[in-house]
C-alpha cells in the first residue's frame, strides 16, 4: 500500500532532507515532545482520512492503521535520540506540514 510506494519514498526522502530541524532545539519550547507530536498529528490526519472515506471497509481501515503505525515507527527510528526532547514551534510546524503529505498519500491511494 501506502508505505511501499515510490512516493513514499520520496516523502522520507524529503523528512530526511529536513532532519536538520531536530538536530538541534533553538527557540522556545512547547510543552509537547517531538514523540507527542508526531503521534498526535498523524492521529488527527488519519482520523480525517477516515471521515473522508467513510465508505472503507472495516479491513481496510485496519489495513490504513497499520500503515500508519509503520509510518510512526519509521519517524522515530530517524528521531530515536530527539523523541523525548521538546519540541519547538518550527518543529511541530514541519510535522503538522508532513502529516497533511501524508494524509495526502492515502487520499491519493484511494481515488485511484
């Protein structure tokens, strides 16, 4: 499915190009670790996805949570030693950007 794709591929490419973000925190802090908010905007996008395609399956969605629990566990193998730490104000604007692309992945999987 989603996470086999060459799209996929490029969308970590691009999360890879931006690492940077996370190499280092300056500027002020939020409350929330960068784990905090990786889960919780990939949950939200994944909801959406859902409300969108409310004709899905029941395996299917299974199908989309798996997926995007791969995705998560991709994100913090790259972040493994940033998980724990704050994050900053740029780095949950990345995230909140890159979980929309990948909502994006599965609106586009399923118009096909």
């Amino acid at each position: 499915m989603v996470t086999e794709s060459q799209a996929y591929i490029e969308l970590i490419s691009y999360f890879t190009d931006n690492i940077e973000l996370f190499q280092q925190n300056k500027g002020e802090t939020l409350d929330k670790t960068v784990r905090d908010l990786i889960e919780e905007h990939i949950a939200q996008k994944i909801m959406a996805f859902f409300s969108q395609h409310e004709s899905l399956d029941q395996d299917t969605r299974l199908d989309v949570v798996r997926e995007a629990d791969a995705i998560v566990t991709d994100l913090e193998e790259f972040l493994s030693r940033r998980l724990d730490e704050k994050a900053t104000s740029q780095q949950e604007a990345f995230i909140v950007e890159f979980s929309g692309l990948i909502k994006n992945l599965f609106d586009s999987e399923f118009i096909k």
